[in-house]
C-alpha cells in the first residue's frame, strides 16, 4: 500500500498564510514611531472592513558567522559617496537574504495597542505605595492588556517551538522562551523571557522575602539553560524586570549583555539581582517604597496619575 504524504498544514503554516494574505490586503495608515538606534519602524495598517493591525519592522543585526560573511563579501555592490585620501563613504547593496527585516504584525488591535506602539513625548513618575494603590492598581484592574497570549504558551498551545527550558513546578516553576523579537538565532541579540507558572504576581511590586526561593530558582536555573544552549557565560547576561511590564504577569527579561535591548535601562528596567538583593535586606522592599519609571504623555496611566496629584 503506497503512503500518500499529508497535505494538511501545521498550526504555524496556517498562521503564517493566513498573516500573509492579511498583509497583502493592508493599508498604510499611519507611522507610530521609528528608532533610529534600534533600527525600528513601526506602522499602522488597515484592513478594507476597517479593523486595524500593527507591523513592527527591525533591521537584522550582522551574522558573525563565516559563511554568511564571506557571502557578504561576494555579494556586496558599492555605491560611492565621498572619497577622500585612503577614506572612502559607500553604500552597500547585499544579499537580500543577508539584510531581512525581523518583524511583528500584531492584529487585529484596539487603541491601547495603537497607543503603547505610538510615539510621544515621556515623563517622569514617581510612585508612592499610596499612588501604587490608589492609582496603578485601579489600572491594571481595568486597562491591562489581554494575558490569553501569556496563558497559551504557559499551557503548550502556542510556541512550543521556542521554548529553552522549563520547571513545572507552579509555585516557584517558569517556562523559559525565545522572546518574539528575537530570531533564535544570531547570539549577538539574545533575548529569552521567564514567564512563571504562578498566577497572582504581576510586577515586582507583589514581590515579597517570601517569593525569593522562587527569584533564586528562575536565575540559576535560566542562565544555566542560556549557557548549555548558547554557549553564553552567566556573567555575559544581563537580566531585568520592567516597571511598569507591558503586561502584568510576572516574567523576567535575559539578554546578551552586548545587546542595547529597548526598555532595558534606568527608569525602565529593574535589574533581577537587585531584586533579590532589596528582598533579602527587607522582605517589604517592594511594598513601601517609591518606584520610578516613565510614560508617554497620552497615556492612560499617565493621565491618571495627573489627575490624582493635580490638587497636592
């Protein structure tokens, strides 16, 4: 009996056609914002029935590796700027598989989505324990952005295919997986995201003393698995909480130290061992003090925090 081959498609060839006819029908709207240091754009899109999506564009950063390089070398075509003495300006045209976009399309979105990719001006706040609870709390109860994403790879539905490492146990266990904006591939840009199997805990604002066994856990156990896999020594990683997360359940950010990842420094970033530090010298650290970070002036958050100082 002959074996006919399936033609039945994976979930990932489902999605990355039905993507790919969503693109193709598009219509720019709009640029939210562009990075020139990060070599980001940011674009939004409309479908001919009106519902919206977001493409998050990134220039791929260089190949190390041997052979992409000497193809780089065989393929390049130089266009000349300026010369001067031994010094010469150029463009460079490549290979256009050495030069691919790394990219995110996001869709369909609603106007928080539209307005956490949109690009404003930033300020400054300053968060008491009484404004965490007056204030950002009754947020995150009320806007936080959908967690189904978070819960579908925590229970296996979804990118299965870029988990590192897991500890199942589901009170201090995580899952460690390839953040979306990596390509699981170019070392130089690492970038892994522990996300804990615990509910409850959204920032490291409900961090306490208590938790710290949970803290030791994901960062021995993280490095080590980014270390068998990657080859990266433990003191090459660098990892953080964000505060405020872009979303509110508890996870820890680990990239290449060499790699300048948006979001990833003061007034944004909360290194994971300063962390574990404050919690051991006081288990409250996180419950009295004041936290601060920054947030674009439309906002929602932002606006709610005006209104809550405006009279003090």
């Amino acid at each position: 009996m002959k074996r006919v081959a399936s033609t039945k498609l994976s979930e990932e060839e489902r999605t990355e056609q039905t993507s790919q006819v969503w693109l193709q029908n598009a219509k720019f709207q709009e640029v939210l914002g562009a990075d020139s240091s990060h070599k980001s754009l940011f674009l939004l899109l409309s479908q001919p029935d009106g519902s919206q999506g977001i493409l998050l564009a990134n220039k791929s950063p260089f190949s190390e590796d041997k052979s992409d390089i000497e193809k780089l070398l065989e393929t390049a075509k130089l266009q000349e700027i300026s010369r001067n003495d031994i010094f010469g300006s150029y463009n460079i045209e490549v290979d256009g598989k050495l030069n691919l976009l790394k990219s995110q399309l996001i869709y369909p979105v609603n106007d928080r989505l539209i307005a956490k990719y949109r690009q404003e001006e930033k300020f400054v706040i300053r968060e008491t324990p009484e404004l965490y609870e007056t204030v950002t709390k009754p947020y995150i109860e009320k806007f936080q952005l959908n967690l189904n994403w978070v819960y579908n790879c925590l229970e296996k539905r979804s990118e299965v295919d870029k988990i590192v490492y897991e500890d199942p146990d589901k009170n201090n266990g995580f899952l460690l997986l390839q953040d979306i904006k990596w390509d699981g591939k170019t070392i130089e840009n690492l970038y892994v995201l522990a996300i804990i199997h615990r509910h409850g805990l959204k920032s490291v604002r409900d961090l306490t003393g208590d938790d710290l066994e949970m803290l030791y856990n994901i960062r021995d156990k993280s490095l080590t698995a980014i270390n068998e896999k990657y080859g990266l020594q433990k003191d090459q990683i660098k990892c953080y909480f964000h505060y405020q997360p872009s979303f509110y359940h508890l996870h820890v950010h680990f990239i290449n130290l060499k790699y300048d990842a948006p979001a990833s420094t003061t007034m944004s970033a909360i290194l994971l061992d300063d962390v574990i530090n404050n919690l051991e010298l006081s288990s409250d650290h996180y419950k009295k003090s004041t936290l601060t970070f920054t947030r674009k002036n439309g906002d929602k958050l932002m606006e709610m925090f005006r209104e809550a100082t405006a009279s003090k």
